[in-house]
C-alpha cells in the first residue's frame, strides 16, 4: 500500500471514528442527559455545569480525550485572521455562559475557534435575584434575568492570567465588558468610568485577544443608556483614549429598528471599533413565536429560536452598510451548521452561540465545523472567508 493511500484510509477511519462517538455523545445528551436535566432548575444546572467543566478542564488527560473527540485537525478552508487575531474555526462561545472565566480550559478542547468570557464589570456584581434563567423547551429558548452576575474584571482577568499555558494554547479569548450593575454607576459619567477601568485592565493582559463592550445589557439598574447615539459617542470616545492593544468589538441590541441601529453604526464607525457583535437577547415578548406559556412574572430576554429573525436581517443589513468597515460576528439561535452558515452567507465573519449547545448537547460546535466544510464543499468554495456576504443583497 501507498504512504499516500495508507495516510488518506487512516484520516477517513479517523474522521469515522470521530462522527460515531459524536453521534453518541449527541443521543446520550439528547435522550438520557437533557431529560435528567431539565427536571432540575436551570440555575442549579448552570452552577453544577461550570462546576463540573471546571474541575475536568483542570485534568490534562480529560482535556486531551475531549480534544481528540471534538477538535478538527487544523483545516485551511475554516481558518481565518482578522484584526491580527486567528480563528481556527468561526465558530465561538457567545458571552454570557462563562461569566467568570472559569471553563476556558475545556471550552478550548469542545472545538470553538474563541471564546468569550463574561460580561464582567469593573466591580464584582451579585445580579438580580435568583432565578436567574427560566426554560422555554418547545421554543427553544431560555429567559435570561442574571443581571451581568460577576465576580468583577480584577479577579476575572487574574484567573485567566493564572492558566497554566498547556490548557489555553493558541486559543482566542475576547472579554465582554459592560458597566456594574448597581445603584452607584447609573449615572453615565460612572458608567463609562466603570468601562473604561476593565478595559485598561483588559489592555494589560495578553490573555485577553479581543473585548467587546456590551452596550446592551437590558435587565440591569439604568437600562442600556449607550445605545443612543450621543450617549455611545461619549462611551467611545473615552474607550479610545485608553488605546487598547486588543480589537474592540460591540455587542449590539436586537430590538432596535434599522434606523435606530444604523445611527449607532454610524456613530461606531468613527471609533477605533473593528466589528460588531450581532446581537443580544430578544426583548419585545409580543412580536415572538412562542411555543411554551411564558408567565408575565418571569423576568428577563430571550435567547435561541426566538432571536433568529432580527439578528439575521441585522446582520445582512449591517453587512450592506458597513461590510467594508466592520467585521461582524453573528449570534442568536444558531442550533446547526446551516444556522451558522446562513448567518456566514448573509455577512458574519464569525458566529458565536450558547443555547444551541444547551439544548443539542456540547458535540454540537464538532457537528457545525464538520457541516461548514460540507457546505463549504457543496457550494464550491475554497474557504470560508468565501462565503462571507454571498447572501446579503439578495432580495428578502
Ligand atoms: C445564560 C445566558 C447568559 C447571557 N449573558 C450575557 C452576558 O453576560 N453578556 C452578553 O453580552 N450577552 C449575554 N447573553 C446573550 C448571548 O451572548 C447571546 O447574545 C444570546 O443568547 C443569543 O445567542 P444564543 O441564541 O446562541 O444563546 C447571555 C445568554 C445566555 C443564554
């Protein structure tokens, strides 16, 4: 047998391989764990879950089996650089599910090109009062009420920085910064205060490859007072004078009319900011789809299915506007590789997801960079970068 031919059969069994215990892992979340589950309260499941990630991403032989089974071999055709930093997959960990950096050492290993960490704040937080998420099943859904819970920018930024070098690698790390969610920082010359020390502290860490500032944090003491535009032009304007190394991105709202949105673009536009993360929960319960009784006295947004509509068409309208300016990262029900990939075609660089995974299990990021080199195929292009926009002036 031909090295060529004996090197071409090992990556097909390996690949194989790989697909079996995907599909395993897929139906035991799906049919054994989610059940077991989603019988107990999802703020107990989400404290035992970053618990237990926790404690196995410390061990190195978990982390490397994990990586074994979920991480593709480097592969061109995903790879891509922006702003000086390198994805090896478009597909990352959207902020909001490791609040404190905890888990990085195995959200590294599950196959996400970066991850975010986050939102922290530059003081530590306590929240709203628990419950913090409420599930919404047939929907495919989950309310969210946490109030940017965390335990503030100086301890989180320390522990990424405490990591041992082997469990981070190469891996992208972005910081979402919002302003402390007190009483003390409604007032906007405190809140942008309250930015700009987690971003000079974020400036001092090279662990920290990307920030994001999330202007649209709704569940919080004083709303989202950044997402006018003469109140955000102040925000940046001060963000800019700290000159961060890292590429600034901003988590956009969703419930904003292209108008609205497209005067904070404009205002984006004129800062040191290199893209825009598209977009933040759903807010507007009465124009949704959904599928379970949700009781007026659950508080909090809505992430998943219901986010898809308005995220897509911001994306896709964003992308027309400001394509050549703006590098976009999509987020909001992505369950799927075609969900990624049609986010990709309408004008996202990347994607970013959490409630995907919460409902289809953690192999889930394996199966969307596995099904996007298929698509990629299918459609003829040499890579991802490719595909980027292809979609966006279509008629809709
Ligand atoms: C449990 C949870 C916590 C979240 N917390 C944050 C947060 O702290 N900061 C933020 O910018 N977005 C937060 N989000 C919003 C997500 O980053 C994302 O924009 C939204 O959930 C849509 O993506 P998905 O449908 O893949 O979950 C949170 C979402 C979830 C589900």
């Amino acid at each position: 047998m031909s090295p060529i031919f004996y090197n071409k059969f090992a990556k097909i069994i390996y690949m194989m391989i790989r697909r079996i215990l995907w599909k395993m892992s897929r139906l035991l979340y799906v049919y054994v764990a989610k059940p077991l589950l989603f019988q107990v309260s999802p703020d107990k499941v989400h404290r035992g879950t970053i618990r237990l990630t926790a404690a196995l991403g410390s061990l190195s032989a978990f982390r490397g089996f994990t990586r074994y089974v979920f991480t593709r071999p480097r592969d061109a055709r995903l790879v891509q650089k922006y702003h000086g930093v390198e994805f090896e997959t478009p597909v990352g960990l959207a902020a909001g599910f490791d609040k404190n950096g905890e888990i990085i050492p195995l959200v590294t290993a599950l196959g996400f090109g970066f991850g975010t960490v986050g939102s922290v704040t530059a003081s530590q937080c306590r929240g709203n009062s628990r419950p913090w998420f409420y599930r919404l099943p047939k929907t495919q859904s989950l309310v969210v009420n946490a109030g940017l819970a965390n335990d503030g920018s100086r301890i989180v930024i320390e522990r990424l920085r405490h990591y041992h070098p082997q469990a981070i690698g190469r891996f992208s790390i972005t910081l979402s910064v919002a302003k402390t969610n007190s009483r003390q920082v409604v007032d906007i010359e405190a809140g942008i205060a309250d930015y700009v020390t987690t971003v000079r502290r974020a400036n001092k860490e090279p662990r920290i490859q990307m920030i994001e500032l999330n202007i649209s944090c709704p569940n919080t003491y004083g709303g989202e007072p950044f997402t006018t535009p003469d109140r955000l032009e102040r925000l940046l304007s001060a963000v800019d004078s700290v000159r961060a190394k890292q590429p600034i991105y901003i988590k956009m709202p969703s419930n904003l009319p292209w108008n609205a949105f497209k005067k904070l673009l404009e205002v984006i536009v004129t800062h040191h900011v290199v893209g825009v993360t598209i977009s933040n929960l759903a807010k507007d319960r009465s124009i949704l789809d959904l599928k379970d009784p949700l009781p007026d006295a659950i508080a909090g947004n809505l992430s998943g299915k219901p986010t898809v509509i308005s995220s897509n068409k911001l994306i896709r309208q964003t992308y027309l506007t400001y394509g050549d300016r703006l590098t976009i990262i999509g987020v909001g029900g992505i369950f799927s590789a075609d969900d990624a990939y049609t986010k990709i075609r309408l004008g996202a660089s990347l994607v970013e997801l959490i409630t995907g995974m919460i409902f289809c299990g953690p192999q889930l990021i394996a199966e969307i960079n596995d099904g996007l080199v298929r698509l990629l195929e299918r459609d003829g292009y040499a890579d991802i970068g490719q595909a980027v926009g292809v979609d966006a002036d279509t008629c809709r």
